[in-house]
C-alpha cells in the first residue's frame, strides 16, 4: 500500500457526525469527478477505503438511491461509479448540491453555501482530497496536492486553506491545475487538518529523523571540506620549503620561520593549531599562519 493510500484509509476512518459535513465532502468530492452532468455522472479511483466511505455517506444522506456508489471495475483496476439516469442523478444532485440555484444546470462544483462554518469547510477540504488528492511520503520528498481541469472548483479550495492559515500555490500542469504545499510543517499541518492524526505524528517524526540526517550531512560535507583545505594549504607550503631548500635560500631564513618550516615538513598533515603546539617557544594559530604566510611569500620571489 502506497504511502497516500494509507493516508486516505486513515482520513476514511474519521466518521463525521453533522449532516452538514457530510453533505459538504460529498458535494467537494463530486465536484472533483471527472464527469458530473445531466445525463451522467462518472469517475474512477483506486483506493478502497475511499470508495467505501463515499458509498457509506451517499446511502445515510441519500436513503432512497439504492445500488448508487463505487463498484469494483470489472477487468480493470480500482473502483468506478457510473450513473446514467437522469431522474438518480438529479435527486443526488439535489441531496448534494450540485445543482446551479439560477439555471438549475447540474454541474461539478463546490456550493459556497455549504461551505460557511469551519467544520464544513474541512469537510469540503477532505472530499477533495480523498478523490483528487496526494501526498508524497516524507522520506522521499516533501510534496502535498490536490488538483482538477477546472480552476474555479480549485480556487474554492484554495480559499478555505488560505483561511486556515494555508499558503498553498496554484500551477498549470498539462490540462490540470494543481494546488500544492511544498514546505514541510505546512504539510504536517495538512495531516492534522484532515483528521489524519496517526500519520501526522508519524510525518513529525520522519521530519525530525530527516533534518538530523541532513544536519550530519551538513556538518561531515563540511569536516570533508575543511579537511582538504588543511591538506592542500599543507601540501602548498611543503612545495614552497623545498623550494627554498634546492634553491640554497632556506639558510636565510630567521630562525623563527626556519623553525616552522621544518615542523611543517616533518608533519605534513598537522593543522597550524597542532604546529603551535610543537614549537619551542608560545605561538599562537595565528602567529604560525602569519610565518607561513611570510615562508610562502619569499618562496615566491625566486620564481
């Protein structure tokens, strides 16, 4: 089971006790179908969870539509729910409000009217994310979306989330548009929204075990870098103490810089804090890193 499966199983498994809910997600979930009209209403999904709980809200608000909901796709995967009568899809449509109040047309979109208290507008949020929605396992990336061909149903959605404190973007893709949340404590915040307790706790924590993981990548990625600093300024001056030597000009060094280039040379791999600490009078790190700075010049003016 994918990891946005069991993210709908348990966002199934939440029941919601007020009618209004329950009418708002239905109309939210059906405006996402693929087909919503007068003379069908259409639409495919995989997951079984979800088909059962839009089955289950469809027969307590719709107690007269026997045999309306979700079926197994016979020789093919998932679930589909294919409605051709005029007369079921209009009494659906009536108990869910699908219907235009001005024309009376029958059309996938989400009434306002529905949506006015908060715990409708979370309703109307899950019912599109159960048949549109997704949501990437953290461990791969961090990715929630929800998306539809048509903008306006979208932008209803992306209202009730801008209002929870969501800040949730809108892009075209191919023929869809697309609502998604890309920063990582928004999407845990998204988890908890929908009811998905379980897996939020669970996103929390794969959270804090990804940026730990990230920070000692961090840190190694930088002792790595530091590390071969150390060894190419090392190696730099090592060049620059024998130049000085087959050239015959290391004698003329003061016995302070002579001093250094020798330990440099008999500890190619010790830092300038480890070389302070061999020299035979107090030096500080800086002081050695001046004094190689001033080897390195004179090696130079004998090119």
């Amino acid at each position: 089971m994918s990891y946005c499966s069991r993210v709908k199983d348990e966002v199934c498994g939440y029941r919601m006790e007020r009618a209004c809910c329950k009418k708002a997600l239905l109309n939210a979930a059906f405006a996402f179908f693929n087909t919503v009209s007068d003379s069908k209403i259409k639409m495919n999904i995989e997951n079984e969870g979800v088909a059962g709980y839009i089955n289950s809200l469809i027969s307590e608000l719709c107690p007269g539509l026997n045999d309306v909901g979700f079926r197994e796709n016979k020789g093919k995967k998932g679930y589909v729910m294919n409605i051709t009568s005029p007369v079921i899809i209009r009494t659906l449509a009536e108990k869910i409000g699908l219907i235009n109040r001005k024309t009376g047309q029958i059309l996938a979109d989400i009434d306002d009217n529905l949506s006015v208290d908060s715990c409708c507008q979370r309703a109307s949020v899950i019912g599109a994310f159960l048949i549109s929605g997704s949501v990437t396992d953290p461990d791969r990336q961090y990715h929630f979306e929800i998306s539809n061909h048509r903008k306006s149903v979208l932008h209803k959605i992306n209202e009730i989330l801008v209002g929870m404190d969501f800040v949730p973007k809108i892009i075209k893709r191919g023929s869809d548009y697309v609502l998604y949340l890309k920063e990582k404590e928004g999407i845990a915040d998204m988890l908890n929204y929908l009811g998905a307790r379980e897996t939020f706790f669970e996103y929390h924590d794969a959270m804090i075990i990804k940026d730990a993981k990230n920070r000692a990548n961090r840190k190694a990625n930088c002792e790595n870098a530091n590390v071969t600093r150390v060894v190419n300024a090392a190696v730099a001056q090592s060049n620059a103490i024998r130049k000085l030597i087959e050239e015959k000009r290391f004698d003329t060094l003061p016995e302070g810089l002579k001093e250094i280039a020798m330990l440099r040379l008999k500890h190619t791999d010790a830092s300038l804090s480890d070389l302070a600490e061999m020299c035979s009078e107090p030096i500080s790190r800086s002081g050695i890193n001046h004094r190689m700075k001033k080897i390195m010049e004179i090696a130079s003016e004998g090119k």
